[in-house]
C-alpha cells in the first residue's frame, strides 16, 4: 500500500511538472519580422502591435496571441486561380454597361493589412466583406459606363474609378486593409459573333483616326508651302515698293534740280531738256548746234566735248 501510494504520488507530481513545462513554453513566443502580433488578454486585443521578437505571455486562456502576415494578397473576381490554372465563372464576371450591353469583366484586387486590430474585430469576416465591396465596386463603375470605353481606351479610367470607389468603401467598413492595386483584366463581349463585330467596329474607328490624321499632315503640309509662297510674295512686293519709292525720290530730286535750274535760265533749261529728250529717242545719233545768223554756218560737237569731259572725269 505505502509503495503503491508512492508511485500515485509520483504519477501526479510528474503530471503538474508536465503542466508547467507546457505553459512555461507556451508563455514564450516568437513574433517574425514579416507578421504582425495582437496580444489579447480575456479575449480583449491589447491596443499595441507586438514588435518582432522571442516575447513572453501568460499562459492560456488568460492570454493568447493572433498572428498576422503582412505580404500583400490577391483577391479575384470573375475567376479563380487553381494551381495555376484560372477557372472562369461567367455568372459571376457577367455584367451590365451604361448603354445596356451585357459584357464579362474579370477583375484582380491586390490587398495588405495595414490595421491587424481592426482587421480582426471589426467585421466577423473582413475577406468576404472585401470581395462584396469589390463586385459592388466593379458594377457600379461599369454600369454607368458606355461599352466602348470599357472594351477600347477608356478601361485606364474606368480602372481608377473602381479604386477609388473600393479605397472609400473600404475606409467605410473600416477593414484595417489597403489597397495596393486594381487590374481590370479581361473584358469581353459575351459571344463571339458580337465580338468579332465590335472588333470590326473599332478597327473601323482606329482607320478612321489614321485617316483624319493623315489628312491632317497633308493639310498642315499643305499649310507650310503656301505661307511660304505668301511670304516670299510678300517679301517681293515690299522690295518693289520700296525700290519705286526711292525711285520716286529719286525723280523728285532730279525734278526739283530740274526746276530749280529752270527758275534761273528758262531757255538754256528748255534746250539742254530737248537735247537730252533727243539723246534718249536717238541714242546712236550725233547732235550739232548749229549758227547760221551771220551767214557762216557754225556748229558745236556736243559729243565730242561729252566724251572729253568724262574722259577728263576719270582722270
């Protein structure tokens, strides 16, 4: 009886020795550089993050510690990811635009928890609540939205505004996440005999804004030559004109020489004007002055006194 009370006595000390040695470890924890830590006491979430580290703890269940990574994650919608292989789900990716045109819009939203507290408490699933605000999110956008810019240039816009509509709805539910990207993915008419049909219709309004520009180079072309010709028209007509307005000076001042010789000797200034009229018609003619009032006829070679005269200029 003694020896069997010993060993009972033994089996219990072995077991409460057992007990502390797995609430000493459990006491003790590590907290990684890439997770976030909230230690909850009671089940109340301290209001600290834990910072990375081996940390020490009561024991279970008066204290307890959640873990939560800080990579970002991907969140799908219109399909999903299966070992590398994207399974579509065309009810889910079926939507309807603006001008009533029913399109499949698949969409990828990358996320990251910012708010580990709030991400844990504030709603009872924060994932799902994410994937609810994304579907509202896309099909608000694109339902108010025309079907050609959500197949042709306008998706970088329609893109934006889906982000900024789950950034606010997000802030909204307080789900303690960032955003950190929306992909708009594929998106496409749901048949392929309206596809191919819209596709000719863009490449249609593509050859349309080719063509315009074309025209557009040429005229500018076009453009070019003729202020050029008017320039160099204009250049010419200001040399003319001012090329007869020195002219007319020009004959102003020989005018007024003119006259003024004129005012002093009106018949020698007659002459000397029909000789040089002469000279002008006549020019190979030779010009004489002639006197025959005493009976003898004279003559003055005006040529010959010219040329001496220039000859004498030279020199």
């Amino acid at each position: 009886m003694y020896l069997k009370g010993i060993h009972k006595r033994g089996i219990i000390i072995g077991a409460i020795i057992l007990v502390v040695i797995i609430l000493l470890l459990s006491s003790f924890y590590t907290v990684d550089q890439t997770d976030y830590a909230v230690l909850m006491t009671f089940g109340r979430p301290s209001a600290e993050i834990i910072t990375p580290g081996l940390k020490y703890k009561f024991p279970y269940p008066i204290q307890d510690v959640k873990k939560l990574s800080k990579e970002t994650f991907s969140l799908t919608l219109g399909y999903e990811d299966l070992n590398g292989e994207e399974i579509y789900d065309e009810v889910e990716s079926k939507m309807i635009t603006g001008d009533e045109n029913i399109i499949l819009a698949d969409m990828e939203v990358q996320w990251r928890i910012v708010d580990p507290i709030a991400f844990l408490y504030n709603t009872e699933d924060p994932i799902e609540v994410l994937y609810v605000a994304t579907s509202s999110s896309l099909r608000g956008v694109i339902g108010s939205a025309l079907v050609d810019d959500v197949l042709t240039d306008g998706r970088t816009q329609i893109t934006n505004d889906i982000r900024d509509n789950l950034v606010k709805l997000v802030d909204r539910y307080g789900l303690g996440i960032s955003i950190v990207n929306v992909n708009l993915q594929d998106v496409d008419l749901p048949t392929l005999e309206v596809s191919e049909a819209f596709k000719a219709v863009t490449d249609a309004r593509e050859e349309r804004v080719t063509k315009i520009n074309n025209a557009e180079k040429y005229k500018n072309e076009k453009m070019n030559e003729v202020m050029g010709e008017r320039d160099a028209l204009i250049s010419d007509a200001e040399a003319v004109k001012t090329s007869r307005i020195e002219k007319a000076k020009g004959d102003v001042a020989k005018f007024n020489a003119v006259y003024s010789e004129y005012i002093n000797s009106r018949e020698v200034t007659k002459q000397r004007l029909v000789i040089e009229t002469l000279q002008q018609i006549l020019p190979k003619t030779k010009i004489y002055i002639v006197d025959d009032a005493s009976g003898t006829v004279k003559y003055l070679p005006l040529e010959t006194i010219e040329r001496e005269a220039v000859q004498h200029d030279q020199q």
